[in-house]
C-alpha cells in the first residue's frame, strides 16, 4: 500500500502522506485486510519514535497534538520498520504511548472538571450563605418599617391629643377672662365701699 502511494505520488513524500490521509479516512471503502495493514503501519511510527525519544516521549513531550500528527508519525514509523516483526513492536509501543496519552489526558480533563464542580459548589455556597443574610436583612428591615409606622400612628394620635388639649386650654383660658371681668363688674357694681357683695362669697 506504501509503495503503491508512493508510486502514484510520483515519488514525493508530502503528497503520499496526504494520501494516506485520505485512505485512511475512507477505510470504509477499503478491504478489512488493507485496512489493519495500514492501521499496524502507522502505529509503528510512533512506536520508533517513543523508543528514539526515551523517557521524553513517555511524559508526554513531543508527542503529536492532533489526529493528523499522529497519522504522520505513525506512517514514518511504518517506513522505517526493516521487517514485518519490527513494525509491529512498533505499532505495539507506539498504541501503548497512544493509550497513555488519552488516558492522560483523559484524567487531565477529569481533573479540570473536578476542580470547576469543587469551584462552582463553593460559589453556590457563598451564593446561598449570602442568601440567607439578605433574607434575615429584608426580616428585620421589615420588622423596623412595622414598628416605624406603629410609632407614627401613635404619634398622629399624640397630635391629635395635643390638638384637643390646646383647644381646650383655648376655652378655659376664654372662660376664666369672661369670669374675670364678671368679678370685676360685680367688685366695681358694689354700693358699699370695702364691703364685697354676700353672693360672692
């Protein structure tokens, strides 16, 4: 299949990769055979670059980033395996660092949605705890507006009181002149001089 992508991309390298691309792609349409024969090819490449990079490749450095990547990196793999044995230790490595890398990612990622849930059910607690205190602020601020307005009801009543109560004075006041001058008729109308009329005492 190599020689064959080769041969048609007349010998350029870069357009027989993208081929391979594509046939890989469209593996429906290709024989169960072929197919696992390209799948081994391709994984062997990264296989030999895992061994070639050493513990490097195995944390997780210069690994490829995307499926197309590790297409290429596996079908440079299967180019440089010397026989059909080599090719599948390499395929056999290069899955095992493919495994790892999604599962590491994978837990990378679990990782992240931990920490997000850890952070999100603490604002929700913050959220609730500040709930509560606005809740218990709307109680007593309405508690004070009740007793607010029950002082002002008394003291629309003290007014009113306050109002009778000067009204009253008003008429006691006019009273007491009207009997003043009452006396006083009475002490100037007296025909005895220094004698007070009986009556009023």
């Amino acid at each position: 299949v190599l020689e064959r992508a080769l041969e048609d991309s007349g010998d350029d390298l870069d357009l027989a990769i993208r081929r391979l691309n594509e046939l890989r792609l469209s593996t429906a349409a290709i024989k169960p055979e072929v197919t696992q024969g390209i799948d081994s090819q391709l994984s062997a490449q990264v296989a030999n670059n895992v061994e070639s990079s050493g513990e490097e490749s195995s944390t997780g450095c210069n690994l490829p980033l995307d499926g197309a990547e590790w297409v290429d990196l596996l079908v440079g793999e299967v180019i440089n395996a010397s026989n059909v044995e080599d090719a599948k230790m390499r395929v056999s490595r290069a899955l095992e660092v493919l495994e790892k890398s999604i599962f590491a990612h994978a837990t990378a990622s679990a990782k992240n949605v931990q920490k997000d849930n850890i952070a999100l059910k603490q604002q929700l607690e913050a959220l609730i705890q500040e709930n509560t205190i606005l809740k218990r602020a709307v109680s007593i601020q309405h508690e004070r507006q009740k007793e607010f307005e029950e002082r002002g009801q008394e003291l629309h009543q003290l007014k009113q009181l306050v109002s009778q109560y000067q009204e009253q004075l008003r008429t006691l006041e006019v009273n007491n002149y009207a009997l003043a001058m009452h006396l006083k008729q009475a002490q100037q109308s007296n025909s005895v001089p220094g004698r007070f009329h009986p009556d009023v005492f």
